[in-house]
C-alpha cells in the first residue's frame, strides 16, 4: 500500500479506520518513516482553484434512486408554476413509477417518503383549483384554454384522482398534520442545497468512521501528492462536525513522532479550516440568499402585464373622455349601439363588457318606444349567432337558449311596434314601404321583423343540426337538445298567432312551413302530448290555444294553404310532401296517393334538388307502411319496392351512409351526405320496411311462380329481391333455423310454395314487425299480423291450385275449407276470381260445391313446339319488315304478281324450292298442297299458337284445336 506522502502515514486504509474508532492510536514508527513536507507549500497548492479534483463518492443504489425521486419532484413542482399540464401528466407518471421501485424501502419505512406525500396533495389541489377557475371562466363567458390544453387537463385530472386513490390514508393524515411534513421538506432541501453546493458532489456521511474510511481509501489509491491528499481531507471536512473531528484525528495520528510539532499541527488544522469553511460558507450563503429571493417573489403578487393594464386602464380613459349623459335622443340612442355593434369582430372583443354596455342603454330605449328596443335585442341575438360554429359545429346548447329567451322578448315588442304604426294610421302597403332600401333607418318596422323571422329560422336550423350531429343519441345531451324543441314550438306557435291575425302573407308561410316540419312526422299522439306539456306551463289565458286539434289531417291542410299563398314553388313542394307523409302516418292513404297524383309531385321532385327528392322518399316509404297495414299488398309493394329494391334505403332516406365495396367517395361527397342526414328521432325504422316490403313480396310473388310452372309463356317477375334470396337459399347444404326478418320472410315462402300456410304463419309470428307497424297506436300490430295471416292462407289456396291442378279432376269445397282454414264463401270467391282471369281452366258443378278441373294443358314437348314457332314466326316478321324498310315497299309481293320472276319466297310458277319443305313455317298457309298460290303468305299478322288457343279450346263446345286431339 502506498504511503501518505503529506502526513507521513503509511497505514491502509483498515488500519486508519480502526484508529479513528479506538482513539487514533497509530504506531509511531509508521508516522516517522517519511518526511513532512512544509506547510507553506502545502497551503499554497490547496488554495489554488485549478487543482480541485472532483471527488468520487459511492452510493447506493437505493439513495440513488431516492435522489432521483425528489429530483423529478422538484421538476414537478415547476411545471406546476408554469402550468404545463402535458409535462405535469409525464412527471406524475414518473414519480409513481420510481415509488414502484422503492417498493422495498417504502414497506420497511412504513409508507412513501414524506416529501412525496406531499407532492401529491399538492399537485392534487392545484388540479382542483384549477377546475373550479375553468367552471368560473365558463360561467362568466371568460378567457377558456385551448382544444389541446383542455384535453391535457382533463387527461391530468383523471390520472391524479386514479392514482392518489392508492394513498388515501397518507393524503388525510397530511391534509390534518401538514407540520409533520414541512420539517422534514425543509430538511430534505437542506440536503439537496449541500449536495448541489459541493463541486465534486459527494453525499454528507451518517458517520464519521465512513467518511475516514472514504477520505483514507481514496489517498491511499495512488501515490499522489500531497494537493490530492488535502483536497480530499478538506471536502471531507466540510460537510459536518463529525468529518472534522476525524480530519483532527488524522492530523493528530501524522504528527505524534514529536512534542515539537505540536504547534505546527495546530496552527495548519486552523489553516486548513479556515480555507476550507470559508468557500462552503460562501457557497452556502449565496444559497441561502437566493432561495430567500425566490420566496420573497413568490409571496409578491404578480405584476399585470401590458395586456391587463390595458383593460383597465381603457375604460378609465373612456370614462374620463367622455361622461354618460342622463338622456339620448333616439339618434344619439341609434348611434350609440351602432358603435357598440362595429366592435364585434374585433380582436381582443369582449363579449360580456359588450352585453353590459347594450344592456345599459336598453333603460334610455324602453322610454323611446319598442322598436329602439327591437334594435338592442337584435344586437344582442346577432352577437349570440355569431358563436354558432362550423357547418358541422352545431351551437351550444346554452347560447341557444340565451338567445331564444331574447327572442321571445323580442315578439311583443314587435306586436307592440305594429300596433302604433296601425294606430297611426298607416296600411299594410305604407309599413312594406318602410322596408325601402333607401331607408337608413335600423330601427324600421319592416326591417326589425325580417331580423325577427331569419332570427327564428336561425333557431330552426341551430337546433336541428345540434340534433343531426349528435353522436350519443340515447344520452342525456340528445334528450336535452329534443326537449328544447317544446320552447321553440311555442315560439313558432305564437309568431303564427301574430302573422294571422295581421294578415301578412309572406311571413306567414315561412312560419307555417317551419310549424308544418316540427309536426308531419309525429303520431297525433306524441303531438297531443307535447301539446299538453307546454299547456301546463301556460298561463290560464293561453292555455285554450294550446290543444291538439282533434282533426289533424285538417290543420295541416290549413297550414298549406298559408304555404301556397305565398306563391314560392320551393315552399310549396315541401308543404305537400309534409301533407302527404302526416296522411299516410294516419292511415290515409287514398288521399296521400291523390295528392302526390294530382298535383304531378313525382315528376317535380325528380327535377327539384336533393333535400325535396329525399323527402319524397320518405313519402314513399310511409305510404307503403300505410298500405301494408291497410292490406292494400299490391300498392304497398309497388311503393316499398321503390326505396328498397336496390339495398339503398339508407341513403335514399338521409338515415346513414352505407359503405359499398366498390364505392368510393370523394371528401366533398361525404360531407354532403352527412349534411343531409335527419336526425335520429325522424328515422323511419329500416327493418319494419324492409320485413314488409319481403311480405308483400312474398304474398304476391309465389303465386306468381307456381303459375308460371305451369304456363311458361308467363315471364313476369314481381319481386327480384325475393327471387334471388330464394335460390340462395335453394342453394345452401344446410338450412338452419332464421336469425333474421329477411331468412324468416324466406323460409314462410319455402313453405307457402308448398301450401303449407300453417308453417309459413309460424315463421313469421315472432318479426320485430308487429310491435313497430303502427307507431301512433302499437296494438293494432296484433289486427296487421292477423290480417297478413288470413292473406297467406288466401295465397296458399291459390298456389295449391296452381301447384297441384294437373293432378286433381276435381276438388270438393269442403276439403278446401278445411285445408286452409277459410269460410266456404271466401274459398268459392276465390277459386272463381281464378277462373274469370283464365289463371286455371276449370268450373263449378250444379251444386257449386265440387270444382271441376280441365286438363288441357300442353305436354312440355309441345310446350318448346310452341315457342319454337312463335320465334321462327318472329324471326319471318323482322326479315320482312327489314327488307321492306330497304326497298320501300312490299317489292317481293309486286314482282310475284307481275310475272317478272319469283323471289325467294314467291312460288307461284311452281319452280321455286321452299325453304322449309312441305311442312311449312309458321305465318304461312299451305292452302291446297300443291299449285298455285302454294307460297303465298298471308295477309294479316301472324296467329299467336300457344297457350291462348289451347284455352280457347278448353271452354268451346265442339272438338278442340291445339292440344285435345293430334293434327292429321
């Protein structure tokens, strides 16, 4: 081991710890081995600040971590002053993860570190102070954060009260003894100040024993000089008492060779003291001095910046410019707001202080009368409308009623307004006049009712695209939105009132139109209960106006007509389409069909633009829901098979965007569509139609298709959409039980094919449908799904006879009756309605109670000799008319009876070959066998040979033609 080349010492490190424990007695041999080197040198190197070494010191893992931890919770600290909630949520994550470290210590200490603690309850009150000025800042209508510092704190807020959960006892035993807690920060700041204040950064020792062992070990690893040696004497001495005591002792244990050096020693432990506590102390109270700093600014209350002493110091000055006068002349009054209103757009504009001032000045308008107070109030709803959002930002549900409350302040005084110019004497024609360009005028009658009715359709619009772009449609926000519509119906309500009794015509169908929209889609149910609602609210004079009409269908109607007088085409279109959906809803469908007849909407739909189209749709559908209900199932198939043929329902009725595979859309056509989508209570319900559009379908389609297996001649197709489920459905290996409307609807039509009505009735017992049909009245779901039954057996009937004809001679009516469950009367209509349309060839005998088949039918060989014919006949017609379309005329015929030569098909000299030898072709006669006129064709279209003369021949007296008996 190296010596001490400074005290002269050549003992390790071992040897001097044990000294330093048992009173520094050191062999004295060791201490006289090596010469001392002067103390003058010494002092001067150690003085120097070029030599400083820094010092290793060795910690443990644990304290390295722990100093890590109240490192990362002074950052925290910080970030809090600035209010980075971003850094806040990284910090706090953090400190929670390193506490998981010292998961160890923590148990065995009995709990987290105090200054932990601390920092928790901490950042979790400032969380709650700052959420309290946020819900204040909202209230007041004052400076808000930004989008993305919102979500931060919001993201913040959860994290703190999630994790401070797990620290509950700590955090209340701190909230009642924060005392406990400052003694023990105070000291934890102490030891980090000495930490930071040392350049070689060692950590204060618990003992004095390790730190001579340290300041020992690290002498005695090389053969330094004696610069090293000091420095590491003097850092060790530094940190407290207990180091210098064991630097004396070192000192001590060096110079014991001699009582000479006695002095010597003495004075160098002073020198070295007084060098070495002279720069910690600086360091120290230059520490001190600014921690002292920092706490005084932090007590001071913050100074305003230029932006604050700005708002204050503006009004001052406008207040000291000019003085409030007592009085304003209706100019003055004009002017005034009109200032007020340019501020609006402004930068730095602030939407309270504008409030106050327009509220202030509406004190000096309610002497002038109501239409300076009409001006205020228009002011003030316009500076509300200006916060309305984005086209796909509805406006906030509170600024909405802010400014419906102004609204409905506003109709009265515009009562009141149009009562002094009629008491004045002025006509309907001179207060339009007041409407002139040229007027200046803002306060004009005519000019503050046009803002009151954009105003009120203003308030249509906000709320119905709050409800359109509402995501949550089953939450409390779409509830609250829909229950706002009852305020806005009174609004409406009372404008219609005011427009009828003063006769005007044009604001008088803006209104009416607007009135017609809130109610053409709701049952007289659902009206007569919100009717009712807002009449509880009612004072006792204007609760008589607020009661249903027992006639709907005719208030409705009345409504039109205010929509018709004013004469905009537009306007008049949608009123009748609203007409006729409310008379479908209400099961009128006779006069819902007229009315889209009659006045030619179809066609004018087709040419006006997306949103008439669309409503158009929605008539449609409603009409074939009315006439399912009603059994009307050609009617309601004809109407259902419009929206839902093509799988397009959503789109075609605004209720949803349907993604396709091979359908792409541009960004400029999504946002149209999602802009035309209705709102969610307006929905007509998907499944209802498309379960009654596969009924009716059903009903009339498989019918269809076991007559045409017996007359192929028939090539109608009623319902693709049924046929091609049904050969999928032919096509699967296995068919299981349904799992929805569209597989139930199709396996009825499986049975029904087969004449089985009592399984195609079960089946279609349990659809979605009965409980949906009829919305205004649920139970009569029971009276549809018992009439759709009675159709099944009708149609089971019919597709029995067709399917099973060929088989029978006769059917008795008695067997029909209880095969199908009918009355014998409906089973004799039935079966002659088939035989009147020639559907089966058959009749009733005597006693009208057998049914008595004719088996006429054509074998399948004949069936293609039939088709065969009526093609080749086909074929001959195009050639000739072909032919006839180049030369201009019948050519062939004329030189056949000129004589100048037999064309290809002219064979009267005989020498001609025919084309299809003696048999013939269809279309021509082969009158006498041979001679003349033996290719002549004839005169009149070709006879049609197939199924027609085979019925023909069924019900004619004498020996059939066609299939009774073979031709000679």
């Amino acid at each position: 081991m190296a010596t001490n080349k400074f005290w002269g010492g050549g003992s390790s490190s071992e040897e001097e710890s044990d000294s330093s424990s048992s009173g520094d007695e050191a062999p004295a041999a060791a201490t006289s081995a090596a010469p001392r080197r002067p103390m003058a040198r010494w002092a001067e190197e150690s003085s120097s600040d070029d030599e400083v070494e820094t010092k290793r010191v060795v910690r443990s893992h644990t304290d390295k971590r722990y100093a890590q931890l109240l490192e990362k919770i002074k950052i925290l600290k910080n970030h809090m002053k600035i209010g980075d909630f971003a850094s806040l949520i990284q910090d706090y994550e953090q400190i929670l993860k390193m506490l998981e470290k010292l998961k160890t210590v923590v148990e065995q200490d009995g709990g987290p570190p105090k200054e932990f603690v601390k920092s928790i309850c901490g950042l979790e009150s400032f969380v709650d102070e700052m959420h309290q000025k946020h819900l204040e800042a909202k209230q007041n209508k004052g400076e808000k954060l930004t989008e993305n510092k919102q979500r931060a704190f919001n993201t913040l807020r959860a994290k703190v009260r999630k994790g401070n959960k797990d620290f509950q006892t700590e955090i209340a035993h701190y909230n009642e003894h924060p005392s406990e807690f400052e003694s023990d920060a105070a000291e934890e700041d102490d030891k980090s100040d000495s930490e930071s204040s040392d350049d070689g950064g060692a950590k204060a020792s618990s003992s004095s024993s390790s730190a001579d062992s340290s300041s020992d070990s690290d002498s005695s690893s090389s053969d330094s000089d004696s610069d090293s040696s000091s420095d590491s004497d003097s850092d060790s001495g530094s940190d407290s008492d207990s180091d210098s005591s064991s630097g004396d002792s070192t000192y001590s244990s060096g110079s014991r060779s001699g009582d000479d050096d006695d002095e010597d020693a003495a004075r160098e432990r002073k020198m070295i003291r007084w060098l070495i506590t002279d720069e910690v102390a600086a360091k120290k109270k230059k520490k001190e001095e600014d921690r002292g700093q920092r706490e005084e600014k932090e007590k001071k209350p913050k100074k305003p910046t230029a932006k604050d002493k700005s708002r204050e110091v503006e009004p001052r000055e406008a207040s000291k410019k000019e003085k409030e006068p007592d009085e304003y002349t209706p100019e003055q009054l004009v002017k005034k707001v009109t200032e007020i209103a340019q501020s609006r757009g402004r930068r730095n504009f602030d939407k309270k202080a504008y409030i106050d001032k327009l509220h202030q000045l509406m004190q000096h308008a309610s002497k002038q009368g109501p239409r300076a107070q009409l001006y205020i109030y228009s002011t003030l709803v316009s500076a509300d409308f200006d916060n309305t959002g984005s086209v796909f930002a509805a406006m906030k549900i509170e600024l909405w009623n802010e400014a419906l409350e102004k609204v409905i302040k506003m109709l009265p005084l515009l009562v009141e307004s149009y009562k002094d110019l009629k008491d004045s004497g002025y006509d309907d024609k001179a207060i339009q006049a007041m409407a002139d360009p040229d007027n200046e005028d803002p306060t004009a009658h005519p000019r503050q009712q046009e803002l009151f009715i954009s105003f009120v359709e203003k308030l249509d619009d906000e709320l119905y695209k709050a409800l359109q772009f509402t995501v949550d449609v089953y939450g409390a926000e779409y509830q609250e939105i829909l229950g706002n519509s009852s305020k806005f119906l009174v609004v409406l309500k009372r404008t219609l009132h005011f427009f009828e009794e003063t006769h005007q015509v044009q604001p008088l169908a803006i209104t009416s139109l607007r009135l017609i929209e809130q109610l053409y889609y709701k049952p007289d149910v659902l009206n007569s209960a919100v009717y009712e609602a807002i009449q509880h609210a009612q004072p006792e004079a204007d609760k008589a106006t607020w009661v249903f009409p027992s006639d709907s269908c005719a208030f409705m109607s009345k409504l039109c007509r205010y929509v018709f007088a004013a004469g905009q085409t537009r306007y008049q279109w949608r009123a009748l389409l609203c007409q006729a959906y409310h008379l479908a809803l209400h099961d009128h469908f006779q006069e819902a069909r007229d009315l889209l007849h009659l006045t030619n909407l179809q066609e004018k739909a087709l040419e006006s633009d997306v949103h008439v189209q669309i409503l158009y749709n929605r008539v449609l559908a409603q009409m074939g829901l009315c006439a399912f209900r009603l059994g009307k199932i050609q009617e309601a198939h004809n109407d259902l098979m419009a929206v839902c043929m093509h799988n397009k329902a959503r789109e075609l009725l605004a209720q949803g965007l349907s993604y396709a595979k091979f359908q792409e859309r541009t960004p400029e056509q999504e946002r149209a569509e999602r802009l035309r989508q209705f709102p969610y209570h307006m929905h007509i319900n998907l499944e209802v139609l498309d379960s009654a559009h596969h009924l009716s379908a059903m009903l009339l389609e498989v019918p269809n298709l076991a007559m045409q297996a017996i007359d192929p001649t028939n090539k109608r197709i009623i319902s693709r959409v049924l046929r091609r489920a049904l050969d999928q459905y032919d096509k699967q290996v296995f068919t299981g039980p349904p799992e929805n409307a569209k597989e139930a609807v199709v396996s009825a039509a499986k049975a029904l094919q087969k004449g089985d009505w009592q399984s195609a009735c079960s089946a279609i017992e349990d659809l979605k449908l009965w409980e949906h049909i009829d919305v205004g009245h649920p139970e009569n779901g029971a009276k549809v799904r018992d009439m759709i039954k009675e159709k099944v057996k009708t149609e089971g009937l019919r597709t029995y006879l067709f399917a099973y004809a060929s088989i029978y001679d006769a059917f008795h009516l008695d067997q029909l009756v209880s095969m199908f469950d009918l009355p014998s009367k409906i089973v004799h209509s039935i079966v002659s309605k088939m035989m009147i349309k020639e559907e089966i060839t058959a009749f009733w005998d005597e006693s009208s109670k057998y049914l008595l088949m004719q088996h006429v039918e054509p074998t399948p060989l004949q069936r293609l000799a039939l088709t065969l014919a009526d093609r080749g006949a086909q074929a001959v017609e195009n050639n000739e008319r072909l032919v006839d379309h180049k030369t201009g005329g019948y050519g062939f015929k004329e030189q056949g009876r000129e004589g100048k030569g037999g064309g290809r098909w002219d064979q009267g000299d005989g020498k001609g070959q025919r084309r299809f030898g003696k048999g013939g072709v269809p279309g021509f006669e082969d009158r006498k066998g041979k001679g003349k006129g033996r290719g002549k064709t004839s005169s009149g279209p070709p006879r049609s040979r197939g199924w027609e003369n085979a019925r023909a021949g069924a019900f004619s007296g004498g020996a059939q033609r066609g299939w009774g008996s073979r031709p000679n």
